[in-house]
C-alpha cells in the first residue's frame, strides 16, 4: 500500500530570488531522504508562492523495504580449533553482533572462506519516520540570507507561521520551535486570508485557489503573461517581454492580477533604457512598446486594479527623479567628470577607477596600433570617457545604466558617435554568450579594460577559486576570448597579458612572470571548457592548446582542420607513432641532426623525406593553411612506422642514439606546430 505526502511551509514573504532554489531543494532533501530510509515512491511535486513552499509526494510505501545485512567477520580458518571448537575470534565477532555462535555461519569469498552473520531487518512503518524526515528537511532548507525571530534559535528565509504536514491524509506530528504541525493552511494575506483544513493535494490545490492562492509557479507565470499581452493590446502595444522579470514577478504573487498604468508622455523624451530601468528593475513592471519597439506611455503591474493609481504615483516619481538627474548630469560635460574619478574606488589594492582608466588607457592604445592606427585616436578617446558616467548622479541612482549614461551623454555632448557607442560597447559582453561590440572601437576598448581587471587581481592574489568568483573574472575572460575570435584580431594573448603586467607594474605584489603563467592558464582553461562545450572533440582541443593557444583565431583554424583531418587513414597511426615518440622523448632536449651518421634504410628515408615536407609544411603555415599542412604530415605515416618497425631508437652508441632522437625531435617540433599528436585518443 502507499500514501500520498502533503508537506506546506507557509511563511511571511520569501523574496522571490529565493523560491526556485528552495523547491528544488526541498525536491532533493525528499527524494534522498525517502531512498536513504528504504521508503519506496512516486513522483515528486513542488509548489511555491511567496508565501508557502510546498512539497506534495505521490505512492509513498507505508513500510520501508526490508533489510538482509551481512556481517563479515574472521577467516575460518582461525575460528575453529583443530577439534572443530569456535576460537575466540569466532566467540568475540558473535558477542560483538550481538548473537550467540550457533547462528554463525560462513561465506566464501575470492579470498576464501569467512564467518558471517545475516541480519533480518523488518522495515518500519513510514509515518513513524516522517516526523523526523520532515523536521530535517525543513532545517537543511538553506537561503543566501536568513533569519531568526523572537528568541529562538532556528533561522529560516524569514519567520515561519504554520506547518501542513500529511501523510494518508493524516497529519505527521512535529515542530519546529513553538511551531507545530497541522492540517491547516491558510489563504491569500488580503483578499482570504482565514485558516482552512486539508485532507490531501486534491484539497489543497481547491482550497488554496478558492482562497485566492495559486500555488503553481507554471500557472501563475502563464497567467500573467497571458494577461499583459491582452492589456498591452488593448492599447494598441505590446510588452517589453523579458523572462527573468517574469520569473521575478511569478515569485511575488500569489494571486496575480494583471493592470495598465500610464505616465505623462514627456517623460518618453528620457533615453528608453531609463524609462525601461525604472519600470522593470525597480517598479517590477512590463514596459508597452509600439509595433516599431517605441516605448509608449503605458507599463504592466502585477498589482490589483485597486492600487493603479499608487502605482502610476510611484512611477511619475520614479521617472520625475529621474528626468531631474538627466538634466542635471548634462551640466557638467563627460570629459570634466573624468577626474571625478578619482574619488570612486576601483579597488582597494588596484586604486581608482581614474587609475584604472589611465592604465587600460595605455593598453587600448598599443592593441589599436597592432589592430588599425587609424582607430588610435578615437580608441583614446573611448577609453579616457569610458567611466565617466560613474560620477554622474544618474548611474548612481541607476548602476545598471553604467555606459548606456556615457554614451547618451557623449551623444548630446558632440561626441564622434563611434566614441559614444564605444563607451556604452566597453561592458560588452554583459553576459556569458552575451552581444559583443559591434564597432572596433568598443571591442578594443573591451579588451583593454577586461584584461585590466583581469591582470590586476591576478597581480593581487584575488584568483577565482572553484567556488567563487566575485570579480566575475571567468566571464571577462571568456568576454575577451570571444571578442578577439569574432572580430578575429591578430592579438597575441602573451603580448596582452604581459604588456598589462607591465603596466600595472606598481600595483602588483606577486613577480610578474608567476603572475602571467597563471594568467594564461586561466585563460586556457576557459578557452578549452568553451572549445568542448561547443562541441569540439576533447581530445582534439587539448591536442591543439598544448601546441600553443595564445593566437586564438589560429587554434580555432587548427581544431577545424584537425577534425578534418580525423578522417583521413594517417591520423590514428600518426598519433599512435608519437604517443611512442613523446614517450621516448620525454628526457630528451633539442639537438642537431647530423645525416651522416644515418647507416640504416629506414632512418635515411624517414630523414630525407622529413626535410622534403618540412619545406611544404612550413609553406602551408606561412600561409595559415591548416589542411594542406596536415595533408603534407601525412606524407610521413609510412616512413615513421617503418622507423619505428626496424629501428632501434635507445643504442648504446651514444653518437648514433643522440642523432635518431634528434630526428623524432624535430619531427615531433614540426608536428607542434599544429598539434600534440601524442594526446589524441587512438583506438589501440
């Protein structure tokens, strides 16, 4: 037989940040908790307001499983005497299970034969053990933040004013603090807000709606969606559809209620990303925009009718503050806010944001020179006014509009407008997978002050850890990485991360060339885990980045022309040799091939015929034409496996053995030069 399990934890507001991860781990503490106690079930529900975090459990056992225990205890051989008597090893091991010797019995193993001691245990009534199933899981809940109320010592996402625990419709008894189980839940704060009993998921999903609760995040989110698209289409609009407000505004109703607002039209004269600031990130409301993508003065609360006219007086203040800071910021032009910078703190260790700008400044200026002199002055001029919006009332009002102000302000300043966009374009990506600069000007800019940041915790010690990354520097780093492959700029990683060194030189407190290897290989382990995550065979991509990584446009024309080149009857063989190759070279230096030295058939023709396709190859790289280099190493598939066939590499003559791991040496060089054949997974 089973029973369905019925778990509410109503509470005073939850934000709404906090709600999914709470589901999902009331999912996981449930699901372990019930296969740890041998309690067999059915499928897991989880439902979540604001105000209830809900757990429903369907064919939950009324028993748990039964349980056959084996006790392995000592060999046989010392646990009986020569007359067939038990040993006091034997007698020890039964006194220890707690049974008499008579129930011993043996097991043979592959080490031989064994006492052992097979235990029975009946499985225990389940509503004996949820009690304490559910009181651990709602102490394991953990938030970001938590609380304690009154005087008591349990903490929580915030105070916790009843408990719905049933088990077969009846209640599982316990309590948390002063909190005790029951059968009752309760309805909507406002609109019902009384006590009702529950006998089982059918009754509660009936009562929570018919008390204005809908407990279902999926329904919840459906209706409001749905709803804001008929409003805004009654105005002729649409919404400004955005998903993490949606899923922000499912998590702060329990009974949504969808109403158009409106503001006075002069406010559309705002840049829109103002306006859409506001409403979206501060008000939580859905901004209407025309069939062109215009925002018309229309926004989408969650809010009951009753409240419309509040709302619409939050807002015009909203948007009077901040029409009040546009205007005001305009006063004092970008260029004179630049020394402003120096009183706002970049980082304790790394100084001003007026030391950052003048250090990424210099950066800037020596990637324009290698990417297109004609960019220098316009890349400086980004780069000096780059965070100049930060000393402006209105980014300090609203962060998110950091570079969006800055380049609204250059605009209206005169600014060249590839300047402006590059001020806004410098954050870009904000995202992982995130746009990109569109104009050279911003992704210079990009690169500059990403590689800043990055170099400089590098310098202080404030490395990302496998946990944490507080300064985001996994994702600047993957910014940087992608930028340089679309625009696909001949920069050199090494040259970037060095030339930042350098000029962060006085700020540093660890030597610049440890600094630098770690550095670049951060960088690679980005560059490799987004290389695999895109699809790219793992072996190919360690192959390649262990020849070189820092031309990132030429790694990725090396991976492309190795999967290529997989298919081609060389490439397993190939590796193979040099697998064997990297093996024996593995204490073996750089040395000069000296030809007469050669006397057998197999060492001549694998030398002759390296030098003949090492000029083709070089030819091809020189080019950057990855598969006719690789079809030119193929070349020299038969002469190795005769090499290695007939050849002894490892002689005693030393003259002889020095030439022959010379020659795999420069093969293996010619080789890298593309990839580390030696780490292709071959099949044999």
């Amino acid at each position: 037989m089973s029973n369905e399990l019925l778990l509410e934890i109503g509470t005073e507001e939850i934000p709404a940040a906090f709600i999914p991860k709470a589901l999902n781990d009331m999912s996981s503490l449930i699901r372990k908790a019930l296969t740890d106690e041998r309690i067999s079930y059915g499928t897991i529900r989880t439902f979540g307001t604001p105000r209830r975090l809900c757990l429903a459990v369907a064919d939950v056992a009324e028993r748990q499983e039964d349980q056959l225990i084996e006790k392995l205890g000592p060999a046989k051989r010392v646990s009986f005497d020569s007359q067939g008597n038990p040993t006091k090893a034997a007698l020890g091991f039964a006194k220890g299970q707690g049974v008499d010797i008579s129930e011993v019995g043996t097991l043979s193993t592959d080490k031989g034969e064994y006492l052992c001691i097979r235990k029975h245990i009946s499985g225990q009534d389940s509503a004996s053990l949820l009690p304490e199933i559910l009181s651990r899981l709602v102490a394991s809940l953990s938030f970001k933040k938590s609380m304690r109320w009154g005087d008591l010592d349990f903490r929580f996402a915030r105070p916790i004013h009843w408990i719905l625990a049933l088990y077969g419709g009846a209640v599982v008894p316990f309590r948390i603090e002063t909190i005790e189980s029951g059968n009752l839940s309760r309805g909507h704060r406002f609109m019902k807000p009384e006590a009702f009993p529950v006998s089982n998921l059918s009754e509660y999903l009936e009562g929570t709606r018919d008390h204005f609760v809908m407990v279902d995040p999926g329904e919840r989110k459906r209706i409001i969606l749905e709803e804001a698209r008929k409003a805004a289409a009654a105005v002729s609009g649409r919404i400004l559809e955005n998903g993490d407000l949606l899923e922000t505004v499912t998590y702060l109703v329990e009974y949504p209620t969808v109403v158009c607002g409106s503001f006075d039209r002069k406010y559309l004269d705002l840049p829109g990303e103002v306006l859409t600031t506001s409403m979206m990130s501060h008000q939580k409301y859905f901004p209407v925009v025309d069939s062109a993508g215009q925002l018309l003065p229309n926004t989408l609360a969650r809010d009951p009718a009753v409240v419309k006219r509040g709302n619409e007086k939050v807002i015009r203040a909203r948007l009077s503050d901040a029409q009040f800071f546009f205007e005001e910021d305009q006063k004092t032009p970008l260029e004179d806010r630049v020394e402003g910078l120096q009183q706002v703190v970049f980082h304790t260790l790394l100084g001003t944001s007026y030391e950052k700008v003048q250090r990424f400044r210099k950066l800037a200026a020596y990637i324009a020179e290698r990417i297109g002199p004609s960019l220098k002055d316009r890349v400086d001029r980004a780069s000096l006014l780059a965070k100049a919006d930060l000393d402006t009332q209105m980014v300090g009002e609203f962060s998110e509009l950091q570079g969006i102000m800055g380049r609204e302000y250059a605009l209206l300043a005169g600014e060249d407008p590839a300047v402006a966009k590059a001020i806004y374009e410098h954050y870009l990506p904000v995202t992982a997978g995130g746009n990109l600069p569109e104009t050279h000007e911003g992704a210079i800019v990009s690169i500059a002050d990403k590689m800043d940041t990055i170099a400089g915790f590098f310098g202080v010690r404030l490395v990302p850890t496998g946990t944490a990354d507080p300064y985001a520097l996994r994702r600047q780093a993957l910014g940087i990485i992608n930028i340089i492959l679309e625009k696909r700029y001949p920069l050199m990683l090494e040259d970037l991360v060095s030339t930042s060194l350098a000029i962060l030189d006085g700020k540093m407190t660890r030597p610049a060339e440890e600094t630098a290897k770690d550095v670049l290989e951060f960088f690679r382990g980005r560059l490799e885990n987004m290389l695999i995550s895109q699809g790219h065979p793992q072996d190919v991509v360690s192959a390649v980045l262990a020849a070189g990584f820092s031309d990132l446009v030429q790694v990725i024309q090396k991976i492309e022309a190795m999967e290529t080149f997989k298919t081609h009857p060389a490439y397993e063989p190939l590796a193979i040799a040099f697998k064997r190759a990297g093996n024996i070279l593995k204490e073996f230096g750089n040395g000069r091939i000296e030809p007469s030295l050669f006397n057998l058939e197999e060492e001549i023709l694998l030398h002759s015929t390296f030098i003949e396709t090492r000029d083709k190859v070089l030819q091809a790289l020189q080019k950057e034409d990855y598969p006719a280099a690789l079809l030119e190493l193929a070349a020299l598939r038969e002469p190795i496996d005769r090499f290695f066939g007939s050849v002894m590499v490892m002689v005693e003559e030393e003259a002889i053995r020095f030439n022959r791991l010379s020659l795999l040496e420069a093969l293996f060089s010619l080789f890298r030069r593309i990839a580390d054949f030696s780490k292709i997974v071959t099949a044999s």
